[in-house]
C-alpha cells in the first residue's frame, strides 16, 4: 500500500536522482581533460637550464612490483629514463607484481624539484583501475620535470622509479 508519506520519499528520491545526473554531466564534462599540473605548480617545478636532473634512483631490478609505463614512451639513457611528449597525452601505466601482488592503495606519484614536490595522486586516483591507471586527454604545461612514482607490494617491498618529463609542442609542418 502506497501512502502519502512513501509518495513524498519516492518523489524527494527521484528528485535527488535527477540532481545527481545533472551534476554527473557537469562533471564528466570538466573532467574531459585533466590537467596534471595547474600553472603556479608548474612554474615551481619546471628545471631551468642550470637545474641537473637526478639520476636514476635504483640499478638493477627493484625488490617491489614493477612500474612499466606504456604510453608516453620511455627512453633509458645513461642519466635516466625519460618521457618526452607533447602538452596534450596520454598517460597509461600498469604495476606489475615481483614477488608480492601489487599493492595499489601504496600508489604515490609526485612531480618533484629539489625538495618541493606536488602530490599527482590524488588527481590520477579516478583513472586507476586494477593494477593500471589509464588517463586519456592529460593536459601538461611545457618544460622539463621530474616524475617519482613509488608503489608497495603486500609483503612491503617497495619500488621508487624516476622519469625526467620533457614536454614540448608537436613541430608544425610547413
């Protein structure tokens, strides 16, 4: 039996429903590009032409899970791996176990200069699906800057991987 008082639930639910897909819309739509970096961050972390770039962190393989980044494609040189793309990417990446499953709520990255550094994770967490974080439309201010990811497996052993990120515009053709 329907009364008077359920009607007033079920019309205040679907009232509320509706907001939810209204404000969802909005959303996806802000969310269509995600900018990595706002431009006072990018400012304080962008490497000057004196700023050396770390070297690599670790030789050899690391103890924890393995970060393999997909797209943009890395490049190992002798002072390190490096991510060269443009201001608009994608950004795809998996955690891979070594010895212990992954343990993806340990997933921290950070864009670093010197000892300031700016948490990424927070901004990436909603492109996270398994063992994987694909970002579609990542928008990245140009310049050169230092990625730290870090991850920790169930058994505690923990992997920190270094990228310098070299972002620069696509060359126009003539």
């Amino acid at each position: 039996m329907i009364t008077a008082h359920s009607k007033g639930k079920m019309f205040g639910l679907l009232i509320a429903m509706s907001l939810c897909l209204v404000d969802t819309g909005k959303t996806a739509t802000a969310q269509s590009r995600l900018s990595l970096l706002t431009p006072g961050e990018a400012a304080q972390l962008r490497l000057g032409p004196d700023d050396g770039v770390p070297g690599p962190l670790l030789r050899g393989f690391p103890p924890g899970p393995r970060v393999v980044v997909r797209e943009p494609t890395v490049t190992r040189t002798p002072d390190g791996a490096v991510i060269a793309t443009t201001p608009l990417t994608r950004f795809i990446s998996s955690s891979e176990p070594n010895r212990a499953p992954v343990d993806m709520e340990t997933l921290e990255i950070k864009a670093r200069k010197g000892l300031f550094s700016v948490s990424l994770t927070p901004r990436l967490k909603p492109y996270i699906q398994g063992t994987s974080l694909q970002a579609e439309r990542v928008s990245i201010p140009e310049g050169r800057f230092v990625v730290q990811i870090e991850i920790v497996d169930s058994a505690g052993a923990k992997t920190v991987e270094q990228y310098r990120l070299d972002v620069r515009a696509a060359a126009r053709g003539n």
